[in-house]
C-alpha cells in the first residue's frame, strides 16, 4: 500500500515537473545556482564555489537519500537550478530518474566519470554508490566540480583554482589524521558494524573490515538471518563496538545488540556515524571534513 502511494507521488510529481518548466523563469543573480541532493555534495560545491555559488540541497540532516521521494517544493529548486549535482549509482533512487530526464539542464553526475575498475560492485554492473568515503575519490569528484563552475563562470577560474588547490591540500591532511588514528585499533579489531552498508570505501581507503545488517541501500529487507549471522560474525571476533547511523532508523542495530546479548556477550553501541548525510550547518559536522574526522574518532575512541 505505501509503496503504491509513494509510486503514484513520484507520478504525480513528475507531471507538475514538467508543466513547470513549460513556465520557465529564471531569476536574474550573479552567483551560479547549484542543486546538490545529499549535503555532502553541498559543501563540497560551497568549499570550491564559496561566495561565487548559491548552492541548496534537496536532502537535509539525516535524509535517507536511498529511499529519497520528490515534494512539490522541490519542484521550484529543481526549476531555479543552474547546475544539478548528485552522486549517481542509484544513491538517489528515484530521483536519478527524474534528472536523466531533464534536458535543459547542466548536470553534474558525480560518480559517472570515477574509475569502475576501482569501484566496489555490488552486483552484475551495480555499484556501491557510497563513494564519498573514500578521500581519494572526492579528491576527483572535487576536480570535476571545478571544471563544471569554471565551465559556468571562465572569469573566476582562477579563484576556483585557488579553492581546489587549498581543499586538495587540507583533504591530504585529513588523510594523513584518518590513517593515524586508524592504526591506534589494534589490527585484528579492526571491523565496522553498522546498519547499512555505507562504508565500504572508508574500508577501502583505511584498511578495515566492514559489516552491514542491510546492503548498500536502505531499501532492502531486513532479516532475522542476517541479523543472527551478524551475531555469531561479533561473538567469534569478540568485536566491542557496533554502530548507529544518523540517517537510518536505529532499529536494526539494537536488535543485533539483543542478538549479541542473546549469546551471553555485552557489545556496546560505540555511537552514531554520519553516513548518507553529514550534520546541519549548526553543528559540528557541518562539513565533510569535520564529519569524517567525528566518525573517524567515534569508530576509534570505540574498538581501541
Ligand atoms: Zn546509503
């Protein structure tokens, strides 16, 4: 029943779209008027743009992208929109479809250009879209920013070069503080419960072992096998810390708890971890950097 009402909204939405951009009319401003979904790439457009951009994100603190349905208001930011970025891969679920349908647009795809070869599949030609965790990655993604705001703004290029320069540079820093603390875990406790399967190439990038009670999206089934198969995976591996995430229902994760428990094993919830979105401008993960160093130190500060 939902899933029928959420199908007929997603229908309902994409016929307003597209009477409203039978009515077009863009308001006049000298910053370049970007659309991003998750917040992450918000931030990463202001870190290049800064004062050049006006950027808003469809998805706010603790959205879940993966199961992500258009509203009416989006309507309009989708319209005033100059440039449309999102990560791709399936991450935004419906969305995707809508954007691929725009043809007036400037769209930016994130993951469209990144290495497949380097990618973790998921199945046949599916990917895990979860690609900002790994700093490498966004490094690119950053590159591919700049090239689309010079695209859009040539006079400013050498302010957008600038920008890229510094961020490379501090994002090579955070690098270096990531690997660090990493290596604080001893090595055979280096494994990452968490709820979905978001941190895959944090995994990838930092040496750990990731764990998920449901895959790669949010979207799949949650099941009592998985959840035994998990225990029995924390209770051979006397695993300390599992963890919750700030844009999934913390349900799952208290239920693996029990299942530990169950067992005659005490694991404590090391904490929440910011995955599909990072914090509100107000707090302290309000950028992607503060946000991997917060998750960084919460895993750590967990499992030493
Ligand atoms: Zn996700």
């Amino acid at each position: 029943m939902f899933n029928k009402i959420k199908k007929l909204t997603f229908f309902i939405v994409m016929t307003l779209f597209i009477i409203a951009c039978e009515n077009k009319n863009k308001i006049e401003t000298d910053k370049i008027k970007v659309l991003t979904t998750i917040n992450y790439y918000t931030n990463l457009v202001e870190e290049i743009g800064k004062d050049k951009v006006e950027v808003i994100s469809l998805m706010q603190e603790g959205e879940d992208p993966h199961s992500y349905v258009a509203t009416a208001g989006d309507i309009r930011k989708i319209q005033d929109a100059e440039l449309i970025v999102y990560a791709g891969l399936h991450l935004e679920g419906r969305m995707e479809e809508i954007f691929s349908k725009l043809s007036n647009k400037k769209k930016l795809n994130l993951s469209e250009k990144l290495d497949r070869q380097k990618l973790i599949k998921t199945e046949e030609n599916t990917y895990d879209p979860h690609v900002w965790f790994n700093i490498e990655f966004w490094q690119e993604q950053v590159k591919f920013v700049t090239e689309m705001l010079i695209e859009l703004k040539p006079e400013e290029k050498e302010f957008f070069e600038n920008n890229l320069k510094k961020y490379l540079e501090e994002l090579e820093i955070t690098t270096d503080y990531i690997k660090a603390r990493i290596e604080e875990i001893p090595k055979e406790s280096r494994y990452l419960i968490t709820a979905h399967d978001a941190f895959g190439y944090f995994a990838q990038q930092f040496g750990m072992e990731v764990k998920a009670i449901q895959g790669i999206s949010t979207e799949s089934e949650i099941g009592a096998k998985e959840i035994e198969e998990l225990a029995n995976f924390i209770f051979k591996k006397n695993i300390k810390a599992i963890f919750v995430e700030s844009s999934v229902n913390h349900r799952s994760i208290e239920a693996l708890k029990e299942a530990v428990r169950s067992k005659g094993k005490e694991i404590v919830i090391g904490g929440e971890l910011y995955s599909d979105s990072m914090g509100d401008s107000k707090s302290n993960a309000n950028t992607y950097i503060k946000t991997l160093k917060i998750n960084t130190d919460t895993i750590v500060d967990s499992l030493k």
